[in-house]
C-alpha cells in the first residue's frame, strides 16, 4: 500500500507566477484574487499586478511576459478582470491559466435582469458618483488632519475615534476606512502622560460613545517598534507589556471596544469597528470595489 499523498510537498514548491491582470486599476483582480490565494497558506507567490491592460501595446507586453514566466517553469496564473474576451484568449493562448473573476457573474447577471454587459473597459472604476468621491477626499483630509492627536478640532463630527498605543495599526486603519467608506476617522496615541487615569484621555473623553480601541501582543509591538527605534526603552518588551496592560485596562474601564491587531489584516479590524460601531448603516457610500 503506497503512502498517502502529502499535498503539503508540492505546495513547498517554488513560488508560482501570479499575475492580477485588469483594464482599470487592478484593484478589483488584487483583491478578489489574493482572497483565493488565501486559502493555500502552504503555496509560494510571486505577484504582480498589471492594470490598464486594453492597447494593443499593453496586451502584446503582458502577452511576452506570460509566455517567459510558463517558460521558466509551471503556467503563470492570471487573475483576470478584463472585458475584452479576445484579451482574455490571448492571455490563455500565451500559456497561462486564466481565472476571469467577472465572466461567469455577468453572464449569471445579464441572464437575471435580462439586459446585456457593456463592454466599455475600465468603467469598474471611473468617478462615478462625484459626491462619493469628494465624500471620500474629505474623509482622508479630515483622517490626516486627526493623525496621532494632532487636532481636537470638529472630533464632534468623527464617525470613529481609534485609541491605541503607538504602532498598533491606529493610522493604516484609519486611512483605510476614510479611502473605502468615505467615513470621518480621527485616531488618537496613548502615551505616558495619559496615564495614571479614571477615564479616557481629556481630548477624546467627550466621544467616549465613537471610541475604539486597538491592542496587540506584547512581543509584536515590540518587533515594530524596533524597526523604527532600535535598543531604545520605547521598543522594550517591558515597556511595550505595561503599554498594552494600560490600554486594555483603559478600555475596559471606559466600556469602549476593542480587538487585537496582532493577527488581523486591516481589511479586517476595518471589517470589525464597521460592524461594531454600527457604521455599516450610516447613510455613506458602500466600499469601493
């Protein structure tokens, strides 16, 4: 009786061609595909992304790089949200295999509301309603504007205040929410001066209702912070444990939320406080695709 199949050694394998392939921005192919790829933790990636994918001379470029990368080993994967189904056969037809991430859901679509796709290419991303899209500019002038602590001015109208020790994802996740959801996000560093204290910090106190709080672990916070201040008291197990042991006790105290950042993508915390501050019902726009 042979032994049984470790699919684990083949995804050991050398890294594996991928390519997000779009005739927008390619954000769409980057995110619907890396999702996919997700779920082969044990696979090996090289990724790239090529967006704007419609001229002839854009096609023909693509065309020669997939046919290098089948040549130096297993056919590239093409996550694909290209329009054009003569693009999508060259794609196959240069030795790649080609997952169209919109065929087959528009096809399903068009069937349902009875109306045929336009082809227009790279329409998936254009301006769109020109209210969202100054909604959105707003909220990332108001989330640089709030960066750190910077500004007390207008908290009042903050859809969320993240409070968090330094380096626990307070700003990445802050831009995030403004860039996708148009939503006003201020984050606020909790420093030594902060504490010892009863309640949140004076600044953010009056909004306890809109506060978050991120955390993390001990040991990552100190692997960050060494990457920014090196052998310093800042970047310090010590310190980093008393800073995350007064957060949490902080939050806790004041009743406001709060997650660990330590193994969440932002995508993810950005998911939570959504879900959490009841912001999905807010009357802003849905995330951008």
């Amino acid at each position: 009786m042979g032994l049984p199949f470790d699919s684990s050694a083949v995804l050991a394998t050398a890294a594996r061609p991928v390519f997000f392939v779009s005739d927008s921005t390619g954000i769409t192919a980057e995110t619907l595909g890396n999702a996919l790829l997700a779920n082969f933790p044990g696979a090996q990636f090289e990724r790239r992304t090529i967006p704007f994918v419609a001229s002839a001379n854009a096609v023909d470029a693509l065309e020669r790089d997939l046919r290098r990368a089948a040549a130096n080993g297993e056919a590239p994967i093409v996550f694909a949200t290209i329009k054009d189904a003569g693009i999508r056969s060259r794609l196959v037809g240069a030795g790649a295999v080609v997952i169209d991430l919109l065929a087959g859901h528009l096809t399903e679509l068009e069937a349902e509301l009875g109306a045929t796709a336009e082809t227009r290419a790279g329409q998936y991303h254009g301006l769109g309603d020109l209210e969202q899209y100054f909604r959105r500019m707003r909220a990332v002038e108001f989330a640089i504007e709030h960066d750190d602590g910077q500004s007390g001015r207008d908290l009042a109208n903050a859809d969320v205040i993240i409070v968090a020790p330094s380096r626990c994802g307070k700003t990445p996740t802050t831009m995030y929410l403004a860039l996708h959801y148009g939503l006003l996000v201020a984050n606020y560093p909790l420093t030594d001066d902060d504490f010892p204290t009863d309640g949140l910090p004076r600044i953010v106190a009056p909004h306890a209702d809109r506060c978050f709080g991120l955390t993390t672990t001990a040991l990552r916070l100190s692997q960050v912070r060494h990457e920014r201040r090196p052998h310093s008291t800042y970047a310090s197990l010590a310190q980093c444990t008393l800073e995350i042991r007064r957060a949490e006790d902080l939050y806790r105290r004041t009743h406001i939320p709060f997650l660990s950042s330590a193994t969440r993508s932002v995508e993810e915390m950005s998911a939570v406080i959504l879900q959490s501050m009841n912001l999905r019902d807010r009357p802003h726009e849905r995330p951008t695709p």
